[in-house]
C-alpha cells in the first residue's frame, strides 16, 4: 500500500479521530487496547524503553505512558496532522515522549526496545510489507523484549469474514455512529485497509525469528497478537 494514499486519508480524518468516539467503533475498546497493555511483561515502574509504530493521535500511548511510569516511548507517525493532535493530548508525558514523523516501512528502527507495540495501523501493510516490518521489529528487540500488535485482522473462512463485518457495522449502527462514517469505513477505507488472517501473521512472526507468539485477543476482525524474543 502506498504511504501517500494513506497519509492523505488520515490527514483528512485527524480532527474528528478522537471525537468520533471509538468506543462505539471498536467492539471491545477497553479489552482490546487493555490487552497490548497488559501483556507487557515489565513492572510497571520499570524504565522501559517503548517504540510504538502508527501512534497516531495518542490512544493507546496514552494508556501506555499512564500505566508505565517511568517508561519512555518514541513513537512513528507518517501524517503531520495525527501527530499534532498526540502532541496536545500527550503533553504531560514530554519528557518521556519522542515523537517523530515518518514511515515504519522505511525507516530503521535501531535495536534497543524493550517493548514494540502498535495498534490498527500494520494492517495498511501489504503482506510482503507485513513480513518485512516483523523483521524489522525481531532486530529492533533486546533480549527478553516483547512484539505486541492490536490490528485488524481477518478470518480464515470467507463466510464467517462476512459474518464479522455484518455484526460490525451493526455494533456501529447500535452505538448510533454517524451513517456517513459508516459507509466511509467499508467504502473508503477498503482502499488502504489490508487484512491478512492471525495465523498467517503468527508465522510470519516466527519466520522473523519470534521463537513464541500467540493471539493474546480477538473479537471479531479485532485481534491482539504478538511474539516474545528469547
Ligand atoms: C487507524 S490509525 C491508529 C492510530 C492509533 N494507533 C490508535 O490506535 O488510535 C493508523 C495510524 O497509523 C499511521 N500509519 C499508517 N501506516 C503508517 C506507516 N507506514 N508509517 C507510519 N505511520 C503509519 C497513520 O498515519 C495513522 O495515524
């Protein structure tokens, strides 16, 4: 998938990302974030060191950084406009926040993350993109570090896949969001969406060198997963 086009789709939806109220977008919410919170296997007064790719405007670092006293997080964003927004949000945390523009199917990581962690933003990967930023991330990791991702992924039977986004749109139709951001969910986001099923990806974290990973999560197309590094 080309960055640019999904730069452009975000930077038109950065001002309305948080008020769009994604609790009723996301079936699960607190369970599903909570997860890739939970799942860091570090105290939480531990001096971590966190790279969080796609932050966007700051949900699930906020979790993170709130939970994780002394942990310090960069965090890599391709859109301006997602960033700023993470920026105002996150202001209390500056001295343990880097934020920093770029793509993270292109940029190197380094190697000294204790925790990689991102969320519904890998899935704008093609496969090849998908297995090329797990190596990525294997390297980026310390010995004892942890891989956890919270993405869209899809199922292994097209009938039951069918099902999932049938009951999706409803749970957005119950939770009373807007008809317009409906139909641009399975519409215009058909163009930068790419959903690969769990278990091909938990291969393809073993194949990057992930000795253990597992699905920690799933509701629906909503799935927690990830790998630990011996
Ligand atoms: C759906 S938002 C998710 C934001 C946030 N993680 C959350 O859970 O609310 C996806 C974010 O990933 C970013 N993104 C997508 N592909 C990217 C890439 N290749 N490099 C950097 N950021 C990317 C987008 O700009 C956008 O801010």
């Amino acid at each position: 998938m080309k960055s640019e086009k999904i730069k452009k789709h975000f930077q038109k939806w950065a001002k309305d990302y948080d008020s769009s109220k994604r609790e009723r977008i996301i079936p699960g919410f607190h369970d599903f974030y909570g997860a890739v919170v939970k799942m860091i296997p570090f105290k939480k007064g531990g001096r971590i060191n966190i790279l969080e790719l796609g932050t966007g405007t700051g949900m699930l670092t906020e979790m993170i950084l709130s939970c994780y006293s002394e942990a310090k997080l960069t965090g890599i964003d391709l859109t301006d406009e997602m960033l700023l927004q993470a920026e105002r949000k996150l202001k209390r945390f500056k001295n343990r926040l880097i934020l920093k523009r770029g793509d993270f199917s292109t940029t190197s990581f380094g190697s000294d993350y204790d925790a990689v962690i991102s969320s519904l933003a890998i899935h704008h990967l093609t496969a090849d993109g998908k297995k090329r930023v797990y190596k990525k991330i294997y390297k980026s990791l310390k010995k004892g570090g942890v891989f956890i991702n919270a993405d869209m992924v899809k199922s292994k039977s097209v009938s039951i896949q069918k099902t999932y986004l049938k009951l999706w749109e409803g749970f957005m139709r119950d939770g009373k969001v807007d008809e317009e951001y409906i139909k641009r969910r399975f519409h215009g986001a058909k163009k930068v969406d790419i959903y690969d099923t769990a278990d091909e990806q938990l291969i393809w974290l073993k194949k990057a060198g992930f000795k253990d990973a597992d699905v920690f999560y799933k509701y629906w197309n909503f799935a927690v997963f990830g790998g630990f590094k011996d």
